[in-house]
C-alpha cells in the first residue's frame, strides 16, 4: 500500500467516525441557532457484485472501493462493465461545500480533436510532398532525358515516356495538399461545432468551513446521441478523487470521456462524498437550507411517513451538546445508562434512572442537555405516541 492510499484510508476513518457524531454537536449558548441544515437531492451509490449491493466508500483512480465483509475492495472497470446501482433521494446534512467558478462546455477527446486532425493532415501532405520529390529525384537519375521534349517523328507522333512530367506530379500533390487541408478545415467548421463534442469539460473551485478529508465526486451524465431515434437517452457515470477540501479554495478540473460523437447533453449533476457520505454543495439538486427546528420536523415527518404500520420505541437521532459537556464526561458524570420520557412531537419532557420510569432524576444540568435533543417519536401501528428512549450520553460523539 502506497503512503498516498494509506493517508487517503487514515482520513476516511476520521471521516466516517466524525460522521457518526454529526448530529450531535458541542455548542454554546446562542451558536444553536446560527446552525443550518442543508435538505438536498442525493444520489446512493453501490456495486452490485454476485447479486449484492455493496455501497461505494471510496474512489481509487477509476475504479470504486467498497466494503465486503469488513475488508476493503477495490472494483476496477478493466476486468470488465461494471454493475452500478444509484438510487436518487432527498438527504439532510450539516456539512455542506461551496462550489465556486463552474463551468461545463463541451469537448474533444484527443482522437477526434479536430486540430489534431487538421495536424495530420498536414503531416499527411508533407509526406506525399516528400514521397514525390525523392521518386522525381530518382527517376531523374535514371533518366534525364525522360524530362526533355522529345523530338518530333515524321508522322508527327510524340514519344512519351512511364514518368509523369514535374509539371503534372507538382498538380498532383498541390491538389492532394488542398484535399487535406480542406478535409481537416471542413472537420473544424462543418459537423464539429456542438454536434461534434465527444466530451465534457468540467471546471470549479471548491471549498467548505469544515475540513472534508477523504473527498471524492461522482458526475451523472443523461444524453442523447446524435442521429438516434427521438426519445433515446443514454447514461454516463463518472468518479474522481480529488485532495482535501478546507476553507482554501481548492481547483478541480477534468475532462470527462466516454460520450458518442455529437451527443446533446440532457442533465449533468456533480455529487459529492467524503468516505462515502455525501455532502450537500450549493450546486446540488432541491436545495433547501434549514434552521435545526426546520431539518427535525422533516426528519419526524419522513420517519412517520415511512413507517404508517410499524410499531417501534422512541429513540434520539439530532441535537446539540453543551460545549462543557465532553469535561463532565471525562469526571465521571453521566456514564450510565437513562432512559428518556419522549413525547409524540419528539421531545424530552423527563429523565429517570430506571426502565420503569418510577425513579426520576433531579438534575437542572441534565434537564438543560435533553431540551437540546430530538427524537424519534415511539409510534404504535404507525401513529406517533408517548415513549420512553433508552441512552447512555457518555457514548455520544461530540
């Protein structure tokens, strides 16, 4: 493993573990409600591999690194296709990036860049030119006089000879010249302008509060060949790695390869993921900033909406720590186990130290800490109802 993969795999752990934490963040005082949220369209993306879909946690070169039985894999495209799976939904993050300066414009791979046809083409005349000036230079030699006028016969006949005449062999090659040059000319302006483009190029700066360690993109391309029937939509994913983000802005340029000649470009979103989590940019699809009351309500509303039969407990899922918090935990306080009052709108109304809830805890500090975090509510056969939620605060990353 080389030191670049290795710090690279280093960040990602770093990455995944302060991912676990996200919603659960130290604070103070008046920084709760400067907070936001970010809702936005995202994209989850794995590999299918013997029928099983293992998600993506990360990109190597061109090839995606995903987990199988606790180890890491990497899944290279050389071996053969490559069975994606990406399934489109609404996320909710705290981490977002600002992407600056973006450009998408269309391009030429290198094959069918239309000066780099136009230069061989040129190369291709100058050795026609080439190949003609030696064979008139050798048949020169072998027979000078083949380029004189040959005298005229009694019966006013004309020898002639197996060897063009310069003048003739000159206005063969200006016209192959003019042949090539007019090909390579007619490529650059006739069927090359959009209808050309067999590429993407991509360009933007990007940049974000809070450092992204392990960040990579994922672009999805829809299009629509040229010349193909009405209708016909094609499909392009693209993966790159790309250096740390911090507050700097970093530049990130490439050029995406793989479209048919003269395609049209129906849709183009750039997603982006730090060791497998995606972050929300302020380029990304249905994006909605939220205030921490905001974010909870549609974290509630879509919990309710995607269990209408379940019965299940209440449980925490968002909220904000005290930044005093962690030296409390390092004392010794509040490394046991309590279990929460939840009401159905997801709040605490109550701690006690039993399951029973029979033993309330008399503790204005605690009190403090519960008002700032959400829940889950309990629900019975889907409805939202009075619950109790078990935790242990000394296990909450911070």
């Amino acid at each position: 493993m080389t030191s670049s993969t290795t710090l690279r795999t280093t960040a990602r752990l770093l990455a995944a573990a302060l991912a676990l934490g996200a919603l659960f963040q130290g604070r103070a005082g008046a920084q709760e409600a400067q907070k936001q949220y970010t809702l936005f369209e995202g994209a989850s993306i794995a590999v299918n591999i013997d029928n099983v879909a293992y998600p993506v946690r990360d990109v190597n070169g061109s090839s995606w690194v995903v987990a199988i039985n606790g180890e890491e894999k990497v899944v290279s495209g050389a071996a053969g296709p490559i069975n994606l799976k990406i399934v489109p939904g609404l996320r909710l993050t705290e981490d977002s990036a600002t992407i600056t300066g973006y450009k998408k414009e269309g391009a030429y791979t290198f094959a069918n860049d239309p000066v780099v046809k136009l230069t061989r083409g040129l190369a291709q005349t100058a050795s026609l030119d080439a190949s003609y000036h030696a064979a008139l230079n050798q048949s020169s030699a072998v027979d000078p006089l083949s380029l004189q006028t040959p005298p005229a016969t009694g019966t006013g006949s004309t020898v002639t000879t197996g060897v063009t005449s310069q003048g003739q062999v000159t206005a063969a090659a200006a016209s192959a010249s003019a042949s090539a040059g007019i090909g390579a000319t007619q490529d650059l302006k006739g069927g090359q302008g959009d209808e050309g483009y067999d590429a993407l190029k991509i360009e933007f700066s990007v940049e974000s509060p809070k450092p992204i360690p392990a960040p990579y993109i994922v672009t999805t391309a829809r299009f629509h060949p040229h010349a193909s029937m009405a209708g016909t939509v094609q499909s392009l994913v693209f993966a790159k790695a790309l250096e740390p983000i911090g507050p700097k802005p970093s530049k990130v340029s490439f050029t995406e390869e793989g479209f048919p000649v003269g395609y049209d470009l129906i849709d183009f979103q750039i997603h982006l993921y730090n060791a497998g989590v995606e972050i929300a940019s302020n380029i990304a699809e249905k994006r909605e900033v939220m205030n921490p009351d905001q974010a909870f309500e549609y974290v509630r509303r879509t919990y309710v909406e995607a269990h209408k039969a379940d019965t299940l407990r209440a449980s925490p899922v968002m909220g904000y720590l005290p930044a005093d918090f962690a030296g409390k935990v390092a004392a010794g306080k509040y490394a046991e186990t309590i279990y929460v009052k939840v009401s159905p709108e997801g709040r605490a109304t109550a701690a006690f130290s039993d399951s029973a809830c029979e033993k309330p805890i008399e503790d204005t500090y605690l009190d403090g800490v519960l008002k700032g975090i959400r829940f889950k509510p309990a629900l019975l056969k889907g409805t939202p109802v009075e619950g109790v939620a078990s935790m242990n605060l000394s296990h909450v990353r911070m």
